[in-house]
C-alpha cells in the first residue's frame, strides 16, 4: 500500500513538473489559434489582428487569427470551450457571445460564467445614436417625442438581432416607454449603407464604425451611450446627460481561453496585452476612432462578465426578443 501511495505521489510530481514546463516554454511548442467569432474585416476581427500580430513580437512563437462564424459567435465560442486548455488557444470577442448569445437562444452548448477563463477586456465603445443629414429629427429630445407620439413609425436599423446596436435600441425603447421599428441587417456595413441612404430612419452604431460619417456630414449624431463625452465628439451630448441614466452602454472587445489554462500562461498572457495596449502606437490609433483602452485585470474582468450577463438578461426577456 505504502509503495502505491509512493508511486501516486511521484506521478503527481512529475505531472506538475511537465505542466510548469509546458508553462515556461509556452507560446514556441506550437501555433497558437486566435479564434474570432465573426467574419473578417469587423471591430473584433481588428483587434485581435493588432494583439496577434504584437502578441508574436514580444513572446515569440506564432499566433494565428481563425475566423469561425456563425450563429451569433457561438460557434467560435464553442470551439474554445472544447479546446485544451493548454494555452495554444486563445478567444477575442465581442459580448455578445459571452453575455447575449446565451439569453437569445434556446440552448448554447457552453455556459458562459464557468466554461471560461477571462483574461481581459482590451477595449470598449460607446454606441452613438445616429440619424441621415437630411432627417428631420435634430435632437435626442425629438427622437423621443415622435416614438411617444407615434410608437413604431421610425425605424432602427441594426446589425443584426441581439447586437449591441439592436439592444441598445430595445434598453432605450423600455426607457422612454415607447417602441420604434426594429430592422435587421446581416452586418453593420448594409445596414450603415442604408442610413447614409435615408432608407432607415435611426440606429445605434458602434462610434468606431460612424465616426468618419458624422465627421464628414453625412450622418448627425444625436446622442451617445457612454458615460461621458467621447473626445472624438465633444459637441454630442451623452444619454445621461439627457435625463436616461439606464441607456449607459458600451460595446467591447475582450480575452480569454478555455477553463483551466494554467495561472502563469494567463499571467504573462495579461501582462503582455496589457503592456500592448499602453505602447501609444498600439493605443492612438483605437482612440483615435472612438475606442477606449480598458486591459483590466482577470478578476475585474470576471465581476464585469457576470455583470454584463445579467444585465442584459432582463433587457432580452422585458423585450421578448429572440435570435429569429
């Protein structure tokens, strides 16, 4: 018996031996897989690219962006559940995944509070509340007027059901008690493109995504969502400020891997984004276009999630709203 208890012992050891090992030579062994829940060319595409790519020159070894779409970014959320968690997998995305996905559908195949560990929230933004150049609504003040006046006449485009823009209306909506029209769009670009066009009336897009139209006159903003003026538009008043301290809302791009990553992975996995996303050349140009750096800590990170969860949770079932 005293020999089997010996010889569990030394496995034990020499199991914790190769793991720290595996740990001290991470990320050289082999490529590490950034897994983006969403097609190329979006926000969260971009800013996984930018921490790959600055993620390679400073640990070494090779990090390779892997879009896997679908259904709202659950698809790519499963994958890095059933991943391994020996670090050579790595999750950037947006919320919704991680705290809208699992309220819109009848079933995800992971649980987003305990099948995660979270690393970090690198950056988030604001939604802006826009209208065409030629809309007749010239302030935040109007828009509520004509939705109480005549509920579900104007209309909302978003990027989809279940977006931050789509979500961001219905919060609204039950704020001021009235109701506009939801239209969906299969992604921000379309449904931009049809803003711009006057086709829609209204929407809550990401600033990163509008900015350069507010900019250039083509869209007018008239509120947005966070808690203080953005420095790219100082002139646009935020909803607080407008008397709706319940339609305070970011948008957010942020990191983890698979439950049970071993701590100094995740360690020196934190420290190196968060000193990415100090270097100014990383920073300004996300600032630049309306993105605030976060790159807090796995602790905050995780009290934000459960959050954000259950914050979201009640605006989707007050709204009924489903995936469909």
């Amino acid at each position: 018996m005293r020999k089997l208890v010996t010889a569990f012992a030394a496995g034990l050891v020499a199991l914790s031996t190769l793991s720290a090992v595996s740990a001290q030579e991470w990320p050289t062994a082999k490529p590490v897989v950034v897994i983006v829940p969403f097609p190329p060319g979006g926000s969260t595409d971009s800013i996984a690219r930018v921490l790959a790519n600055k993620l390679q020159e400073k640990l070494g070894g090779s990090f390779v962006v892997q879009n896997n779409a679908g259904a709202g970014g659950t698809i790519g959320a499963t994958t890095v559940k059933r991943a391994a968690p020996d670090g050579y997998t790595i999750f950037v995305s947006s919320l919704g995944p991680l705290v809208i996905g699992p309220h819109l559908m009848k079933s995800v195949p992971y649980d987003a509070l305990k099948d995660f560990d979270y690393i970090t929230v690198a950056v988030q933004a604001p939604n802006v509340l826009v209208v065409p150049a030629s809309s007749p609504y010239k302030s935040l003040k109007d828009v509520v007027a004509d939705l109480q006046k005549n509920p579900g006449k104007m209309s909302f485009a978003s990027s989809g059901n279940g977006s931050s823009d789509h979500l961001t209306a219905e919060l609204f909506w039950q704020e001021i008690k009235a109701k506009g029209t939801h239209v969906a769009y299969k992604g921000g670009a379309p449904a931009i493109q049809d803003l711009l066009g006057g086709q829609v009336d209204s929407s809550f897009q990401n600033i990163n995504a509008v900015i350069s139209h507010i900019k250039s006159g083509r869209l007018r903003a008239l509120s947005i969502t966070s808690a203080k003026r953005s420095p790219q538009l100082p002139d646009v008043p935020t909803m607080e400020e407008q008397g709706f301290k319940g339609v305070t809302v970011t948008s957010w791009q942020a990191v983890a891997m698979p439950k049970g990553t071993a701590p100094n992975i995740k360690k020196k996995l934190y420290d190196a984004i968060a000193a990415i996303l100090a270097e100014p050349a990383v920073s300004k140009p996300l600032v630049d276009v309306g993105f605030e750096v976060v790159a807090n800590t796995p602790e905050q990170f995780a009290a934000f999630q459960a959050s954000e969860f259950n914050r979201w949770k009640k605006v989707i079932e007050a709204g009924n709203i489903t995936a469909e």
